[in-house]
C-alpha cells in the first residue's frame, strides 16, 4: 500500500508563490512517476505537472513558466512543486498522485487560494 502526505498550501496574494510537498511511503517502485492535479470548485480535476523517476518533466500549458516540479535529492519520493507569479485562477485543491505499474495512488489534497 501507498500512502502520499501533501502540505504547503495556504492563501497567497496574486504575484506570490507558495512550495507545495508530497512525501510518499509504503511500498514504492524505484520506476514511479509522481505528480500534481488540481481541482477548483465546479471543475474537473486537472493535471498541473508530472516528473518520472528519471526525472523527465511535463507541465500544464497555463503553469509553463510558472511552476516547477522536482524531487528531493535524498528522498526520491518526496516531490515538491514549486508556484510562482500565482494568480486566482490558480486557486484549487492540489492532490499528490503517484503511478507505479497499473497502479495509482492519490494523497488527500491540500488547499491553496490565491487572493488580495
């Protein structure tokens, strides 16, 4: 079983950033691909960015530039997604997501708004 912990979020002017983590535990495959959706209020749930376990990087079109996703140097199951220049339509609840084999694996979410 996987489990994966989000933390970071809170509310942020527009122009702020704010680091998002996700540390992952349980049983994890050194092949893995770890990322970040977000879901607002009335929408789908969306993908914000992905990083594989080679570190290979993929991005929603409207965070290019913006955001940034890594893993942490020691603890390869911790990633972390960096937000800059936030804007209020970037207000939503962010999930962890962690895919190994068949096998997907969501956190609980964390919220992060986005507001003078």
């Amino acid at each position: 079983q996987v489990q994966l912990v989000e933390s970071g979020g809170g509310l942020v002017q527009p122009g702020g950033s704010l680091r998002l983590s996700c540390a992952a535990s349980g049983t994890i495959f050194s092949t893995n691909t770890m990322g970040w959706y977000r879901q607002a209020p009335g929408k789908q749930r969306e993908l914000v960015a992905t990083i594989s376990y080679v570190g290979n990087t993929n991005y929603a079109d409207s965070v290019k530039g913006r955001f940034t996703i890594s893993r942490d140097n020691v603890k390869i199951t911790t990633v972390y997604l960096q937000m800059n220049n936030l804007k209020p339509e970037d207000t939503a609840d962010y999930y962890c997501h962690l895919v190994q084999g068949y096998l997907g694996y969501w956190g609980q979410g964390t919220q992060v708004t986005v507001s003078s």
